[in-house]
C-alpha cells in the first residue's frame, strides 16, 4: 500500500483516508505542509531537485516539505519533513495555508516558516544541491532558473504578506 493521507474538501475538513498517489490521479485535494526556512540573518534556503526523481526533476525550490500523513497537523508534518529531508529539527510557526490547484493535483498548502541554525545535512533523493539566498536574490532567480511551479504560485502569496 502507498503513502496515506487524508482526503480533504474545499473547506479542508477530513472527508476520508486514501492513497496519495489515487488523489493525485483522481484530482482529490489532500495536505500538503511545507516550511521556508531562514537563517538567522534572513536568507532564504534554496534547493535544486534530483535529476532523477519523477516530479519536477532538476527543478528548484524555496520550500521544504511534502505530503501530510493521516493524523498529522500541518505544522507536524512541516516538523517532520524538515528531519527528513533537512537532517534539523526546529520549531515551524504557521504563516498561511491557501488551496493550491498545483500543477500536479490540487491540494491544500500549509506554509510555514523555520529559523535554521544548526548544520543542515539534505537527503540527497531529495535535493542535489542547496544554498542561502536574500529575498532579492529569490526574485532575480525566479527569472533564471526553472522553480517548481507550485512554489512560484506560494512565493507571490509570501511575498505579498498577510491578507485581511
């Protein structure tokens, strides 16, 4: 059986437990949590997928995380992917969630935010290369590189700030 999560509705209240995969194919919307993560001087880390996985490979992106399991909250899942795929632990503070129409499936897209200090030591099945960039240097980059498209959608949500 293949990774659970919680099938959700346009309120993103639990309608049901399915296979991640059979709501990506069946355009079920789920949850996704991811976290951008700053160091203490306020740069954003950036990373380059692998060129060998089957989304977005070679692509870059400025969040870290992935799909929510069942039971699990966004900020524990943004937690958890941060372990993962990171090798650090720090407290995530929810920011905004939005629902993604994602260039995959749609979902549900909780971002939150890490202030990063410790060595990060990324699991390279899921990032090939990583660096520190400013806000500006984020922008300048969207024009250059190639960024997952889902990211660039929650970038400009970021960017922009709180809505009333």
């Amino acid at each position: 059986m293949g990774e659970l999560v919680e099938r959700v509705d346009e309120q993103d209240l639990v309608v049901g437990v399915v296979e991640r995969g059979e709501a990506i194919d069946r355009q079920w919307l789920h949850r996704v949590a991811t976290t951008v993560c700053r160091d203490p001087e306020g740069r954003i880390l950036v990373h380059r997928r692998p060129e060998d996985v089957s989304r977005f490979p070679g692509q870059y992106n400025w969040l870290i995380g992935g799909a929510a399991e069942v039971g699990e909250s966004y900020e524990e899942a943004a937690a958890r992917e941060l372990a993962e795929e990171l090798g650090v632990q720090a407290p995530v503070r929810f920011v905004f969630k939005f629902l993604c129409r994602g260039a995959i499936s749609p979902y549900w897209l909780g971002v939150h935010e890490a202030v990063v200090t410790e060595a990060i030591v990324p699991d390279p099945s899921e990032i090939a290369w990583h660096g520190w960039v400013s806000e500006g240097e984020l922008q300048d980059a969207l024009q250059r590189w190639t960024f997952v498209p889902d990211g660039v959608d929650a970038l400009r949500r970021y960017l922009a700030g709180p809505t009333p």
